[in-house]
C-alpha cells in the first residue's frame, strides 16, 4: 500500500511540475521575449511547487487552528451546505490571501534559478573529466591523447539576459494566473469526465 501511495505523490508531483514548467515558460515568453528551454526550468518549476506545498501545509495548519482543528469537517459540510461558506469565508479568504500574496513574492525567488547556465557547468564538468582522463592516458601510454576536438568553453551559446527582480515578480504573477487557469480546466474536465464515467455505469 506504502509504495502506491509513494507513486501516487510521486504522479502527482510530476504533474504539477508539468503544469507549473508550462506556466512558467508562458510567463518567461511574456516578460523576456525568449523561450526558455523545457529541460531548463524543470528544476525552478520543482523548487516551485515544493514551496507552494510547504506553503499550503501551513496555511492548512493555519486555518485548522482557527477553526479549532476540525477545519477537514468544516470544509466537507460546505460542500453540502453552502450557508457555512459566508460564516467562515473571514478565516478562509484570511488564509488563503497571505498565502496567495507570500507565495507569489517567494515564488518570484525560485524563479531566479532559471539565471544558472547549465549548459556552462556541464561543460565545465565535462572540459575538467576530460583534462583528468588526458593525464591519466598519457602516464599510462607514455604519450599524449590525441583530441580532434576543442577544449575550449567558447562553443557554449550564451543564453537569454538574466532576470531581473521586477521581472521575476511579473513573470511569478503571471504564471500563477496562468497556473489558476490550467488547474481549473484539468478540473472541469476531469469532473466531465466523472459524470460521462458515472452515467455509463
């Protein structure tokens, strides 16, 4: 049982980095005119989602100890009874908003990653293995290795201006905008898809 659940969050994480990698790359467009390689924002696009999980976690918490730790049960009964929304949207909108705006601001700091060339460090990496592996040729064979191609980093393309602050804040509101969007089609979608499920059977 332990290792579906572990695939199931892992799924799931996959695709909420998805989604966020797409928002995010629509954003970039948007406020720097480049497109952003895919491969490259995978890694802001997890440091994103891993801080808006820890985020929503403790604005769970947050809204459990308003509501006297039965926020799950209050929650539910909304479902069914739409009156309890306005008795509790004050704790709910309270919440919700200092995590929205908090996680907007920081999101904007996770974006700053897209500014490391990785390209450059592999490259680095890869320029140094290959110096280790010519010396260790040429004390073993007693003569140099022959390299038809450059030891340079000059071959490295240079990548897109580095993103500002300001931007970074745009492109992180922006993104979430778009990320809203993506999350409410996937949802109205899947709940078309559940009733379509429901009625065949």
């Amino acid at each position: 049982m332990w290792l579906i659940t572990a695939l199931l969050v892992v799924v799931i994480f996959l695709l909420l980095v998805v989604i966020m990698d797409t928002a995010m790359k629509l954003a970039l467009m948007i406020t720097t005119l480049y497109n952003y390689d895919t491969k490259k924002l995978f890694i802001p696009a997890a440091l994103t989602v891993a801080l808006w999980a820890i985020l929503l976690f403790g604005c769970y918490n947050s809204i459990n100890a308003s509501l006297n730790n039965n926020a799950v049960d209050v929650i539910f009964a909304m479902i069914f009874d739409r009156t309890l929304v306005q008795e509790y949207q004050g704790i709910l909108l309270r919440s919700l908003l200092s995590t929205f705006l908090i996680g907007t601001l920081l999101q904007s700091f996770t974006y700053y990653t897209v500014n490391i060339n990785y390209q450059k460090i592999t490259g680095t990496v890869r320029f140094s293995l290959k110096k280790v592996f010519r010396k260790m040729y040429k004390k073993i064979f007693k003569r140099d290795f022959q390299n038809k191609g450059t030891d340079s980093l000059s071959e490295i393309q240079r990548g897109p201006k580095k993103l500002t602050f300001v931007r970074a804040i745009i492109t992180s509101v922006i993104s979430m905008l778009i990320t809203i969007v993506l999350c409410y089609l996937l949802f109205m979608v899947g709940t078309l898809l559940s009733e379509k499920f429901i009625n065949i059977f």
